[in-house]
C-alpha cells in the first residue's frame, strides 16, 4: 500500500458523524481549503452542480435558533423527496444506529421524551459553531444530487484531514420552504442537505460511538 493509500484508508476510517462540538471556531482559512479540495471531485459531465452557503459562528447560531424554533410548529416539506420506507438490511442498519447513539447519551428504549429531544438536536445543528448548506439545480434532478453526494463526502473528508469534526445533515432539507426564505435560494435550486462541523468535543458521550460497515462481499458483486 502506498503511502496515499494508507493516508485515504486512514481518513475513511477517522471520520465519525460529529453531534457535539467545542465553541471554538474554526479559520476560515481551513474551511475554504477544505471546500477548494472538494471542487475536485468528479461531477457528471464536469457540471459541478453544488452551490454552498457557509455559515460564520454569529450566522450559524443565528440560523440555528430560528430552525429550531420554526419546526417545532411547522410541517415537513422537502425540495427532493426522502425515503418512503427503509426496509430489509437498510432498515436494520438505521435502527442499529439509532440505538448505538440511544446507548450512548443513556436513552432507554420507550422513552419517547428523550428520544424527540435528541432527535430535536438536529435542528440546534448539534451546537456546531459553522454549518454548510448544500444546494443542487432542480433540473439536473438525481444525478446532480448524486454529484452533491460525491461532494459532501470529499468536504468531510478534507474536514478530518485538518482536525475539523462534520455531520452530514438531511434534516435542514426537511423544511425546505424556511430554508429558501431564510437564505434567499431561488426555486430552480434544491435545497439538497447541510454540513454542521466544528472541533470535536471529545468528552461529550454523542461521540463516542462509531458504527460497523458492511463487509465488501456484502456489497460486491464481482462477474
């Protein structure tokens, strides 16, 4: 294995779904680094379909504030529809976790308050000190999502490389009419997902737990 290889293997493996950040800032010297990388991920037809709102700390808790606040009143409504069901092994692996995360900030199974409030958190972007708010053409539909994806993963990924903790988020895109009016995106642009990111408060439990990965055999189908 080259050393590239290892440094890749290394990354992949590092990066966890950060729920709980120290408020400290970030350079936003790091941050435009991590998102110049990024732009060298392959798009179809080289399109590079993804536009990004990066958001400051002030902004970030500004915007965070307001989210959470707007949904405890209002109704899902997405740009791009989420999944109708999760069954079989994908339904397994969401409910695993689900627990593992349950596990470790101590929720026990039934309790329904504590559940909705962490799931709540989501809303607080985890108390991320930045957030990134990823955006695709909705003409370009599923293959420019499936360049926004690519994206995403190259964003986080040049995140862990400098120290830099990031979630992934779906939930921002579930009220995708606040987000458009908060941020002024027009309606042929998509509001695909977040990134909330920051340092890693290494003593909070929410980060403590990692999850399995399929083995390739479980993936791989080679002919």
């Amino acid at each position: 294995m080259t050393d590239q290889a290892a440094t890749f293997a290394d990354l992949l493996r590092a990066r966890y779904s950060c729920r709980a950040y120290l408020d400290t800032p970030v350079p936003r010297a790091d941050i435009d680094a991590a998102l110049s990388e990024a732009q060298h991920v392959p798009s179809w037809c080289n399109s590079q379909p993804w536009q990004v709102i990066a958001l400051s700390q002030p902004e970030t808790q500004r915007f965070a504030n307001a989210l959470y606040d707007h949904v405890a009143e209002a109704k899902h409504q997405s740009d791009i529809p989420f999944p109708a069901a999760y069954e079989g092994i994908y339904k397994t692996r969401r409910s695993t976790c689900g627990w593992q995360l349950y596990d470790a900030v101590g929720i026990q199974r039934g309790d329904r308050a504590a559940s909705g409030a962490q799931m709540r958190e989501n809303f607080r972007l985890f108390g991320a000190p930045h957030f990134l708010l990823i955006t695709t053409p909705q003409a370009l539909g599923a293959y420019g999502a499936l360049d926004c994806g690519a994206y995403v993963t190259a964003v986080c990924l040049a995140l862990q490389a400098r120290g830099i903790g990031s979630v992934p988020m779906a939930s921002t895109a579930g009220f995708a009419p606040f987000v458009h009016d908060w941020f002024d995106i027009p309606e042929d642009r998509a509001v695909l997902c977040g990134i909330a990111l920051g340092y890693p408060d290494p003593d909070a439990p929410v980060n403590s737990f990692r999850t399995d990965r399929a083995e390739p055999p479980e993936v791989v189908t080679w002919r």
